[in-house]
C-alpha cells in the first residue's frame, strides 16, 4: 500500500504503525523509564526475553545503539572483536565499537557465514603487544548477503568454538523473525546459543522507533549503565514500547507476506534485460541485485529516473541495488516497480 503515491523499497523501516498500535499508544499507561517504573516498558522488556530465552531484557531508542551497549559491556577497551567482514555493524555503524576503544578484526565470510576454522585461527589470548579476543560477533539475518538467514548449526558451531576460549558471543538479530518466519525456528532457538542478543522492533515489525537487547540479568544490569552513559535512558517511552507489544504479539507471523513478495520480485526482475540476480538467494525480504552487460545506466540512475516515477529504492555503489519488502508494500507496489525498472532499462515497460 503506497503512502502518498509512493512505493517506497527504501527500507523496512519506512513502515508506519498499525492502526493497533495507534490505539495502544494512546492508551498506554506510563511511568518513568529512569526510575524503571513505566510498566509498559517493563512489560516489554520481560516479553523481548522471554521470547529470545534470555533472562533479562533493556529497551533502546535504535539497534545501533544496542549493539553499541553490547560490545561496551561484554569488551573492556583494548580487545578485539571478531566479525564477518560484511556485517551492518562494521558497515553502517559509524565504527561505533571503535568509539569504545575496541578493534574490529573482520573475517571474510561466505554470504554473511564465517567458516568455523577461520574464527578458530583467529582467537588469541593476547600479550603485552596484541589485544585479546574478546567478543565473537554474528548476524541473522545477514543484511548485505541479502537478507539471508544464518543457519542455527552454523551460530552453534560458532558459539561453541568462542565459549571454549571464554569469548562470549552477540548477535546481532535485527531482522531476527524474519530468520525464525524464513526458517521454522524459532527466534528463542536461534539465540539459544549466543550470550546476548538485539533485535529491532522498526523494521518489518513496524514500529516507530525501538531496539531490545537481551541477555543474563547481570549483563542487562551493566547494560542499563552504559544505556545512560550513551544518553538511551527515555522516560515516557511506555507510549512507544507499547508499540512494541503489538508488533511481537500481532505482526510476526505476516513477515511470511513480505518475503513471498520480494521472492516473486526476484522472480520477475530476472526477466529485465541488464539485472543480475539470482532469486534462490532470496531467503527473507530484501532483494539485491546488480547492473551488468546491457543495462546502459549504473544503479544511481536508476535510482534517479525510478524516483521520478514514485518507485523508491537504493543504491550500494555504482552497480547494485537493494529493495525492500515490508507491510507498506502490497503486490501493486511489486508490479509497479516491475513495470518501472523494465520501462527505465529499455524493456518497454512489460515488467517482465
């Protein structure tokens, strides 16, 4: 359903709320998330960790921040974090775990799945002249591999390798449903293995605003601290977490609608002259693909001239593109973008 006269693909965080989530905002009772007495917060905190089989929960403004909390609490400055090296949070994070003093040591990965000998070789006690390892880092779903969905043997296999050499391990699960709606596991196992864990609420759940992160009472208490230090500590954020609610007791299960679109999206794209794609790499909601032999513009301006139709979406560098399903995108916004792109890639408009 186009908002304004625009399918936007941007992101799944352009969602608007619910009309339920509308009335549970208004009807929220509040409290002050500083002295910890909003029971609506409270209330979501309880069902993030029960739902991720953590003890305790906290309630952030952003997944960016949480993940931030995350890396502060479990790595005292001057250790080292493994991660793959295509990760949201070595991307797109601003080098966020850099501000708190620790190094990134990234792994090249196969679409997002480190290989097990890789982070084994690469874990090291530390001396006097190197950092130690102190944090294994994953994500599931796997953003920029496509949105693909990480298998639960792999995390297992991962953990168990970093727990051996007392290195704890987070995950980043922002998209973490649309892992458990993908694969038929749910998000509780597919965090079983890790000691933390965030998700965000503002993406395919459609939220407003909202991350959880969740781990044992003792990291969730350190974590609180660091929340404050880094300026997350709300105080009327019942009216949001409230949203919160409704998003992990109504909209889980129709991500499934979202990723049946963007596999149809897949489909359909591969018959356009000039895109290269490979829809069996579609696990979730987010189709990538790029511009190759025939398609006589680069992906910002085809961005460009689809923007002019109303057809939002993005670029990642001169070649590729990204485009996202999400409740605010309905099968007409699907065979309007079809009908763009092929009309802007020479194709005559058919959308293939």
């Amino acid at each position: 359903m186009a908002h304004n006269g625009i399918s936007d693909f941007r992101s799944d965080t352009v969602t608007w709320p619910t009309p339920a989530m509308y009335e549970a905002m208004a009807s929220a009772p509040l409290g002050d998330d500083s002295f910890r007495d909003d029971p609506t917060v409270l209330q979501l905190e309880v069902l993030s960790a029960q739902m991720m089989g953590k003890e305790s929960g906290l309630y952030c403004p952003s997944g960016t921040m949480a993940n931030q909390v995350a890396g502060r609490v479990h790595c005292p400055p001057g250790k080292e974090v493994i991660l793959d090296e295509d990760c949201h949070t070595l991307n797109f994070e601003l080098a966020g775990l850099a501000y708190a003093g620790l190094q990134m040591r990234p792994i090249a990965g196969e679409r997002g799945l480190m290989a097990c000998d890789d982070v084994a070789e690469r874990l090291r006690v530390g001396d006097s002249h190197t950092p130690g390892t102190g944090l294994l880092w994953l994500e599931n779903t796997h953003n920029l591999s496509g949105g693909r969905v990480i298998p639960r043997e792999n995390i297992v296999e991962l953990s168990q390798i970093a727990h051996r050499a007392s290195v704890p391990v987070h995950l980043d699960g922002a998209r973490i449903f649309n892992a458990q709606v993908a694969s038929g596991i749910s998000a509780k196992r597919l965090a079983e293995p890790v000691d933390s864990v965030m998700f965000c609420l503002s993406k395919g759940l459609c939220c407003p605003v909202g991350s959880v992160l969740c781990g044992s009472e003792d990291f969730i208490e350190q974590a609180r601290k660091v929340r404050q230090l880094l300026g997350g500590t709300m105080r009327q954020a019942g009216i949001i977490a409230a949203c919160g609610l409704v998003a992990l007791r109504e909209n889980i299960d129709r991500l499934a609608e979202d990723h049946k679109r963007a596999k149809h999206l897949a489909e359909e794209l591969t018959d356009i002259t000039g895109i290269e794609l490979n829809p069996d790499e579609v696990d979730t909601n987010m189709v990538y693909f790029r511009l190759g032999e025939g398609a006589h513009l680069n992906a910002p301006q085809l961005v460009e001239e689809a923007h002019k139709e109303k057809v939002w979406f993005l670029n990642l560098g001169e070649d590729t593109i990204r485009m996202v399903c999400h409740k605010d995108i309905d099968d007409d916004d699907v065979e309007r973008a079809l009908q763009v792109i092929g009309s802007v890639l020479g194709k005559g408009g058919d959308g293939g």
